[in-house]
C-alpha cells in the first residue's frame, strides 16, 4: 500500500471512530471500537489491541482483534513494556532483534505500539498492532496511531 493510499485508510478509520465515540467516555468500550476499525482497515494488521495499565509498572490486556495475547506484561519487559515505560512510541521492523521481546504469537514480525496519556500525563494504556510482515510500520503508521490514541486518552478525559 502506498504512503497515500495508507494515509487515506487512516483519515476513513479517524472519522468513523470519533463518530461512533462521540460522547463516550467509557474507556473499554473507546478501546474496543478503536481497535476494531483499526484491525479491520488493514490486512497487514495481525494483532490489534490494548494493554491497560493496572498497577504501577505492569499492563494487562484490554480489548483487542486477532488471536491471544500476553495477559500481562511489566514495564521492564517487551515493546509494549517499553512504550509504557519510556512513554514513546515503539516502532519495530523486526521483532526478533528487540532485546528482551515478549513472543505472545509466533506469526508476529513487526510492531508498532503507542502509548495512551491524558492531557494531565496520565498513562492509561499502550495500542499494541502486531504484523505477521517484516518493516510493516512506517512514520505514516506512527503519526495517525499517535493522533488516534491523543484522541482516545481527550474522549475519556471528557475533553
């Protein structure tokens, strides 16, 4: 897919989300309709989904498309470990070469993973999208899941 064609797939999922999150301020039910318009609107996209934050340093899974995830995973551990820690998104075009990647599925080769933080710089979450294609994610995959999940952290802070 073309940069311009992945960009305008993007604009499509951007709409139909905040129409059917207009109001919403329950943030599973938000995750779960983000992650379903995501997963459906890329056939590169093999693992779609969330990990909130629980406790201090440690994520548990939310709603997300594809087959299972990791249950949990600390801060110290993995790319979404990482993007939650660091509070950076983690862009990875091969997995394998991640120090200290967590192999929840055998199909996944790339990953993308962007934290989710309020406007007060709370972190409520990391969007977690795996790729079963090596270098799936690129800076037009990193600029519209970021604005997506500034979006997500503005509905449930009521702003």
């Amino acid at each position: 897919m073309s940069p311009t064609d992945k960009q305008q797939v993007y604009e499509a999922v951007s709409q139909r989300v905040e129409a059917l999150i207009a109001g919403e301020t329950d943030l599973i039910a938000i995750m779960a309709t983000v992650a379903c318009e995501l997963h459906r609107a890329f056939d590169s996209f093999d693992w779609t989904g969330f990990y909130r934050v629980v406790a201090p340093g440690l994520l548990k899974i939310g709603p997300y498309q594809g087959t299972h995830g990791c249950l949990t995973i600390p801060f110290e551990r993995g790319v979404c470990g990482a993007a939650a820690r660091l509070r950076q998104t983690q862009v990875v075009p091969d997995v394998r070469q991640f120090p200290g990647y967590i192999a929840c599925s055998s199909s996944s080769q790339s990953e993308i993973v962007i934290p989710v933080i309020t406007p007060d710089g709370t972190l409520l979450a990391v969007l977690d999208i795996d790729s079963d294609r090596l270098a799936a994610f690129d800076e037009v995959d990193r600029m519209n899941l970021e604005k997506i999940c500034a979006g997500i952290a503005a509905a449930y802070s009521g702003g």
